[in-house]
C-alpha cells in the first residue's frame, strides 16, 4: 500500500499531540506534516517560504478557528485552487456552529467533523477517519 501523507492543520498543541498520536498508532502507512495556523497552511499548500519543498497532502485535516487565516479562508484558497481542490479536506474542529458547519460545506468541505470532548472519544474519532478515508475511500493518484 503507498504511503498516504496527511496535511494537520491545528494551532492546538493537545489537539496537535493527541492526532498524530491517534494517527501513528493506527494501522495505516501514513505520513504527517502539521503547521498551526492558516498563513503557514496556504505556505504550506502553495509551497512557498519555509516550505518550498513541501510534500503534496493526500488528506487534508483542518481546523476552523485558526490564527491568521482562518480555517474557512484556507478551505476556500483550496478548493478555488486547481492544483489543490482535488485534495479531500475534513474540517475537524471543536466549533459545532451551524454557521460553521454550513460555511465548510458551501466551500466544498469533504466533511466536517466536531472534535469529541473525550480524550478516547477524540482517540476513536481520529482511528476512524483515518480508516475510512484511507482505508475504504479511494483517494485521487498523486498529480
């Protein structure tokens, strides 16, 4: 099986700890780059600055409540973005405003998914994206 590189989007250091934890732990080849806030995302993205020689994400988990861009202006860089909108992007964020979760989806959000409060309950939730959108989606080769 490739190697699926996962782009983490979070300005949360728990946050940050606990999901690529989950991520590790799983059964899945995977691979994570995180950046904490919305400009070092589209830098990322975009390969500019301190990452220039970025890796192409193959998942996209981002937050919404970001600083410098939020997670709403980075969902929208991408999916306006050719070379990007391919990318699946899930909204994975502790807001479970209606307005939040209407905005991620009128911005072309693969899903969007409120954070669990527990610590095993967020655990388990990060298992199963990663085995869902690895394991049973077919995600789009490489450009």
């Amino acid at each position: 099986m490739t190697q699926i590189h996962i782009l983490l989007v979070e300005d949360n250091e728990g946050d940050i700890l606990l999901t690529t934890e989950a991520l590790e732990d799983g059964r899945i080849n995977n691979s994570i780059s995180v950046v904490t806030d919305g400009e070092q995302a589209m830098q990322y993205l975009h390969k500019t600055g301190a990452h220039a020689n970025a890796r192409d994400p193959d998942l996209i988990l981002l937050d919404v409540n970001l600083p410098k861009h939020n997670g709403h202006e980075v969902l929208q860089n991408i999916k306006s973005t050719d070379a990007l909108k391919h990318i699946p992007v899930i909204m994975l964020t502790t807001s479970s405003s209606e307005k939040d979760i209407m905005d991620s989806y009128k911005n072309f959000a693969n899903c969007y998914i409120t954070k669990p409060v527990h610590v095993s309950d967020f655990m388990k939730a990060v298992t199963q994206i990663e085995d869902f959108w690895i394991n049973i989606v077919s995600l789009p080769k490489r450009i």
